[in-house]
C-alpha cells in the first residue's frame, strides 16, 4: 500500500486508503458482499444504515412493514455487525459502520463491544420519519447538542468517528462543522444534495476534518470540482457500479501521477478554499487574501513568518527570480508562470514534485489555521 500512500497521502483509522473513492451507506442494501464486489475500485466503504437500539430498530421494521424501502432487520445488531466485519478480514478496503441510534451510550456499547478496527459513522442523514420520530437521522441536525454528546461517546471509547450528514438541514452547517470538530470527530460525510462545492468550501473553511463529499459525484469532472474545493474523498451509492468506479478511479489515479497533488486547491483569488493559502503570493495588494488572513485570525506578519520558516532548507525557499524571490510565494502549475517554471527546472524539480512541497506546505498552514479545537463551540 506504499504506492498508494505515496500517490494519494490518505490514511484513515490508521489504515492507508488506496484511492479517494468510498461506497456510501444504502439501508438494505449495502452490506459487506456489496463492498466486496467493488473492493478493487474503491478505498473505503460505509455499509449500513444499521439500527443499534430498540427504537431505531423498531422504526427499521415499521418502514419495512409499510412498503416504503429496504432495511437491515435482526435482533441483536452486535452479533449481525460482527459478522459482517469478519467477512471483511483480509480486505485493504477501509471499513465502516454507518448506524442509527437514538442514545449516546447505543453508539458507546456498540464501539465497545466491536472494537477500533472499523470506522463508526453515526447517521445523522436519514430522513424517514419513523427514524427521525425515534430520535436518529435528520433529528440530529435539528439537534446539534444531541449529535455532539453521540460524538463525544464514541470518541470515548478511543474509535474513528464519522459523521454522516445533509447539506443545508441544520441552522448552520459551518457552526455545526466546527461543533463536530470540538467534540472529536475525525470524518463528516456530506452529502451535499443541490449545493454543490460551494456549501462544501463553506464546511472546508471552518474545519480540518477529513471530508467525504456526497451525491451525484460520478463523473472524474464533478469529482475534481469536489476535490479542489476542499474534499479528501468523494462517495458514491446509487452510482457504484463497477463501470462507474473503475472510470473515476483510473482517472483520479492518471491525474494524480500527472499533477502530484490529487485534491489540490483552486487558487484562493479564483474561489478557492483555505488550502490555496499555500499559493497566494505575499499580502502586498488588494485580493482575497487580505480578508481570508482576517477571517482566520493571521495577520500579514504572521503569514510571511509561517510561510518562511516552513520552506527553510526545501526547494521552496529557492527562487530569487520570481515575482517575490522565492517559490514559497508561488502560484500552482496550472498557471502559465515562465520565471516558476525556470526556477522549478533549475531546481531539479518536475511540476509534479513541486505541487508535492506545495501539499507539504499547505497542510502545515492548515494546522496553524486549525491549532486550537474550539472546544468553546462544542457544547
């Protein structure tokens, strides 16, 4: 799996995720067969959604009972999940529940009882209203303190937390963001239904969870546009047929060992998120930096101190024909820029190694912007 770490640099629970490609949650339908039949097209996959207490798996039966959609019916969900994470073994796929409870100690037991291999996605998505009446799903949203104290009780059980979401639900999906990240959880799976990557930006800009982006996301096109505002990984459900997946895969993969950077942002002048800092030049003329230093608390000072010192002894303190003397103040490659691109070569570096050093770069600004979990906005 070192290919692919050295490709994509995604690691999740510890596990390195071969491609930026996930199977998202269907109820009755994706379960760990569905996984397997597309294991060489994907790197991680949500199967579920799997009711975990009394009242959700009573609201599971009544939705079956009504004719309205499938579900995953059992009695005890501990035993039907552990053997679905047993038919797993031996996979490379990186693994997760999405469930649906109605208590912060359902989601508690089931973690302890199961164990950190898998990655436990708490469903905060599902809008069936017996779901939402038995206090899961879409009920989360309009409940955010509920959502954070179901975060807080699987983080306390020292697992990978996910959570699974709808765009434009909640009062404020930035604040709840941030909210989710005080609280612990590692993951927010959105599915971003009519919002596209504008709404994810927003999400991308207020948090430094890894981020899924979800719904409609089945051309290599859509995927980029998802990627370069902001997402690690992009899911697919109804569209994840082997067709469509081994399509998105190979051409992440050829874009990829072409540019270096799978996810790159958009530069932050041309609607890009957070990330583009690590491509803006220095904050000497009036362009979308100067307020994006504001909003994020960096004055001027402190962003040319952070980018200095982070390129000290690398390829990027280099450059002092370029517009600023240096390529730390560089835009990316996408841009016709001949004094970056004889820098670059004088260097011995290719596009690619330099779109690397810029990741490098930008995911050091990131943990500056991100330093502190706002712990006051978690409760």
């Amino acid at each position: 799996m070192m290919e692919s770490f050295n490709r994509f640099g995604v690691i999740i629970n510890d596990k390195v995720v071969r491609t930026p490609i996930a199977v998202a949650s269907m109820a009755g339908i994706v379960d760990t067969g569905f996984v397997l039949a597309r294991a060489p097209h994907i790197g991680a996959a949500f199967i579920g959604g799997y009711s975990i207490d009394e009242r959700t798996i009573s609201a599971a039966r009544a939705i079956v009972a009504a004719g309205d959609r499938k579900e995953f019916l059992y009695d005890d969900p501990v035993e039907e999940l552990g053997t679905q994470i047993r038919k797993m073994k031996g996979s490379d796929v990186v693994f997760g529940l999405n469930l649906r409870g109605s208590t912060p100690e359902s989601y508690r037991t089931i973690a302890e009882s199961l164990g950190d291999k898998v990655v436990y996605e708490i469903d905060a998505h599902c809008r069936q209203k017996p779901l939402i009446e038995a206090g899961c799903g879409e009920h989360y949203l309009h409940n955010p303190k509920e959502l954070v104290e179901v975060v807080k009780a699987l983080k306390s059980a020292h697992v990978t937390v996910s959570v699974k979401i709808r765009a434009g639900v909640a009062a404020d999906d930035r604040l709840l963001s941030r909210k989710l990240w005080g609280a612990g959880a590692d993951i927010l799976h959105i599915d971003l239904m009519d919002y596209g990557h504008a709404k994810l930006r927003q999400i991308r800009n207020s948090c430094p969870c890894m981020l899924i982006a979800n719904n409609s996301i089945n051309t290599f096109d859509t995927a980029k546009e998802m990627f370069s505002h902001g997402a690690d990984l992009i899911s697919l459900a109804r569209k994840s047929d082997e067709r469509t997946l081994s399509g998105l895969d190979a051409a992440i993969t050829r874009y990829t060992d072409e540019q270096g950077w799978y996810n790159s942002p958009k530069q932050l002048c041309r609607g890009g998120d957070v990330r583009a800092l690590t491509f803006c030049c220095m904050p000497v003329k009036d362009c979308p930096l100067i307020p994006t230093l504001k909003r994020i608390g960096i004055t001027k000072e402190e962003f040319l101190k952070i980018k200095i010192e982070a390129v000290k002894n690398t390829p990027l303190e280099a450059g002092q024909h370029t517009c600023f003397g240096s390529l730390v103040w560089c835009c990316k490659t996408s841009s016709p820029c001949m004094f970056r691109d004889m820098t670059i070569q004088q260097e011995g570096l290719t596009n690619k190694e330099y779109m690397r050093l810029k990741r490098e770069l930008s995911d050091t600004i990131m943990s500056r912007v991100f330093h502190d979990v706002p712990h006051d906005d978690a409760g």
